[in-house]
C-alpha cells in the first residue's frame, strides 16, 4: 500500500512530485502575477487528494489493467526530459468563475515541445469497471491501437497534476459562425495528444503544435464526444485567455437528437451525423427524423428556442415532438429531409465515455482499420500525419484483396477529396495501397464496409 495514496499503488512515478506549483489569479496577458503555491495546498483547495506525476491504481486494480495496448516505446531521456524541464514553465491561472482554471506559459515554449504528462488513477475496462462506469469529465480514455477498445482509462479528478487544468480550444473555427470579432484574435488548440508506453506502462502526453509565446494559454481540443458526452457548451478563448462573449459566435455543426415516450417506452433517436444549422429555414420544418419503428418531428418554434438555450452545443435536444408517428412494416415511410441536406437517420444511443485524448492519427488509423479488417484483419496501417498519407503493405497472399480494398475505396475519391493508389511498393515489391490527402476524420467515416465484395476473393 502507497502511504500517499491509502488503498492504492503507484504504478509508475516518472519523477517526483514538486514541492510548489506558479498559480495566478488571472492570465499573465491580463495582468496575472506568479506566485509559488505549495503543490498540496492548491491541490486540496482545488478538491483533490493527492498530486501525482504518473500512475497511481487502486490495490484492487493492480494487476487487471491492460499493459499492451500496442503503443511505441520510448527511452526515458526522449520525452520526460522534457516534461521535467518545461513543467516547471507553466503556471495555473484563474480564468474566471465560469471557466475556472486554466494554465498559461511562463516563457516561450519551442514547437514539438512535451511539457506534460496526464497523471491520475489508472481504470481498466472490466466487469468490475464497466465501459458505462468511466463517464467523468477528468477521465482519458487509453484504447487498444488494433481494435481501437477502450482498454482502460486515467481519472485525473482527485488525483492529478498541471495538465488536468489545460483549457479547451478547437483545431480550428471550420465549425463556426462568427460575428462582430475578429477571427485571428480568436484562440485554437496549440496542445496536441501523443500516447506512448516506457517500462511497460502506458501513459498520456501533451505536446506543442506551435511555438508557444509568453502568457499564451495552453489549449487542446476535448472533441466533440467530449462536450456531447458530458452535455456541456465548449466556450472560446482570445489570445490573451478571456473569455469570449458566447453570443458573438455559434457552433453551426449540430447533431439533432429526440426523446419521446410511445407505448410506455422511452425512446432517443436522432442523426448519425451533424448538419449545418445555419442553412435550414422555416420551410425545412416541421423538421423530421425516423428510425425504424418511429418517425417524429419538431417545429421551426421549438428548434428557435433549442438555439437560445444551446447556442453552442454540439447537439440539440428535444424532448416533446410535435407529431410521433409509429412505422409499420405494411406502411414503412421515408423520411422527409431539408433540400439541401442528406443525412442518413437512424437510432443512436448516447456517448457518455470520453474519448477526448484520442489524438488525430490514432482516430485516422481506427477508421483505417474499421474499413480494411475484414479483408485483412492481420495488417495495419501507417499514417503520416504530415503528408496526409496513410499506407497498407502486405505480404504476397494478401495481393488480390489489397487490389478489391483499393477498387472500393476509389468509389469514395471524389466524394471525400482523397488520391487512392495500389501497387508494389518499390522498397520490398509487396502489395500496398497508398491514401492521400487523408486530413480530416469524417473522410473515412461513412465510407461503406458491408458492401465490399467479399466473394471476388474466392473467384
């Protein structure tokens, strides 16, 4: 048992807990002042119990949380020198009540910089930990790189270091309409994730995108099943970490979800993707939406008053239709879509886990391997982040279906913006398939897996 932490283990501390902390009652650009704090009287003001700078599991727990969830390997001297060094050049600002703290850079930060670790307990995914159960807004998801599984998570909310107070900002403001400000004051993220595992153990890391100025804020992007999971309106920042007034913009990528009673059952449907809100007008309503069993539909007066009340969600809710109507089998009907929009409507359940520290290429890659396993479970993918390539290389007995792969996805190229290519690679002569112009997510995410050909390979 760990004297610091009664009826838990350190896993792994990759350094020692410092003795102070840099704490401001306001950002340095607004005119914050630096003070020393000791580390465990911020901690306990701020509801914690204990201040960590790696892995910490309950005694329970020690042996049930997964070890190999295939990320690289790193030495020590790579990146913990750097956090140890860089850590010590932030400090915690108090953003205001709405926001509460935050962080900012003491001096300036060099691009591709680590400068933190995201420490807490350790929570595998279990029959004693059910996926269900690792809903919390502190809670970092460490998934498996193959199947993309949660295998675990880390719950920085009790026990944690600086980097649980990171703010969030978006990658950029493709999401967003903005009115009276200018956009080049508006921040977005300047903090990236990087996943890797040392000894064995897997842990979380930020890095530097940019080069980080003096007092600039340290920004990340929670991502969208973050804010949907936990309900909650993301808020923008300015260079200097003010608060922007939230009537100045509005998150015009919205999902649309329903809740209704019939026959004394709940139900919750909604889109399988967000549309832009700011494109419908009052002839798309009544608005409709129809799973399988159900079609129900809103007014043009309930979605105005769903946008005065979440202005900046990610997804609106509705909770009393103005018409249900039940689908039999002998009068199935399609459902109306806006003119300008085609989104396919099904049942969807709500996200509660937060997947938020699933960095960019690790998502590319899931959905790579979403797309290729069931003609080649075996292989994975590289994806070059800076090149927006992802490359497949096979072995010579996987050549006919690399070649029925890479047939399907040209059906998508023009679609999804996206250069397809397969050949031999020039280095080994095996099968490959090359895909470029891979930047965003959603290129891969309604890219069709059930109607591969699957019998080509037995022709």
């Amino acid at each position: 048992m760990d004297i610091r932490h009664p009826g838990k283990t350190d896993i792994y501390s990759l350094f020692g807990i410092p003795e102070t902390v840099n704490v401001a009652n306001k950002p340095l650009r607004l005119g914050g002042i630096s003070k020393e704090v000791p580390t465990m009287e911020f901690a306990r003001q701020q509801n914690m119990t204990d201040w960590c700078e790696g892995l910490v599991a309950d005694n329970n727990d020690i042996h049930d949380f997964p070890k190999h969830l295939g990320y690289f390997t790193i030495p020590k001297s790579s990146i913990i020198s750097d956090i140890k060094e860089y850590q010590k050049k932030i400090v915690i600002c108090y953003m205001g009540d709405e926001a509460g703290y935050g962080a900012c850079a003491l001096e300036e930060i060099p691009e591709n910089t680590y400068v933190a670790l995201y420490s807490g307990q350790i929570i595998p995914v279990n029959d004693k930990h059910p996926f269900k159960d690792h809903s919390n807004p502190y809670a970092a998801s460490l998934d498996y790189i193959l199947s993309g599984k949660p295998g675990a998570s880390i719950n920085a909310e009790k026990i944690g270091n600086i980097s649980r107070f990171f703010q969030h900002a978006p990658e950029n403001l493709d999401d967003y309409n903005v009115t009276n400000i200018d956009l080049n004051t508006i921040a977005t993220a300047n903090l990236e994730i990087a996943k890797f595992s040392y000894q064995g153990n897997p842990f979380i890391c930020f890095k530097t995108k940019r080069k980080m100025q003096m007092g600039e804020p340290f920004l990340w992007d929670y991502r969208r099943v973050y804010w949907e999971g936990m309900e909650l309106q993301p808020r923008l920042f300015d260079l200097d970490g003010r608060i922007i007034n939230p009537t100045s913009y509005i998150l015009k990528m919205k999902n649309i979800m329903i809740d209704f009673e019939s026959n004394h059952k709940s139900y919750h449907i909604g889109l399988t993707s967000p549309i832009d809100i700011t494109q419908l007008t009052k002839e798309d309503f009544p608005l409709s939406i129809e799973n399988e069993e159900y079609k129900v539909g809103i007014s043009y007066e309930q979605f105005q008053q769903a946008l005065k009340d979440q202005r900046n969600a990610y997804e609106l809710n509705f909770s009393d239709p103005v018409f249900i109507y039940h689908i039999t089998k002998e009068h199935s009907t399609k459902q109306k879509q806006p003119a300008h929009e085609e989104n396919d409507i099904n049942k969807r359940s709500t996200f509660n886990f937060n997947n938020m520290f699933i960095d960019k290429p690790t998502l590319i890659n899931q959905q790579l391997r979403r797309i290729s396993n069931v003609l080649l479970p075996a292989l994975n993918w590289s994806y070059d982040e800076k090149k927006k390539t992802a490359v497949l290389n096979g072995v010579e007995t996987d050549r006919v279906a690399i070649k029925i792969l890479a047939e399907h996805l040209k059906k998508y190229k023009d679609q999804f913006n996206l250069v397809i290519a397969h050949g031999n690679n020039p280095t080994t002569k095996l099968p490959t398939i090359y895909v470029q112009k891979l930047e965003k997510i959603d290129q891969l995410e309604n890219i069709d897996v059930a109607s591969l050909p699957i019998n080509k390979l037995f022709l």
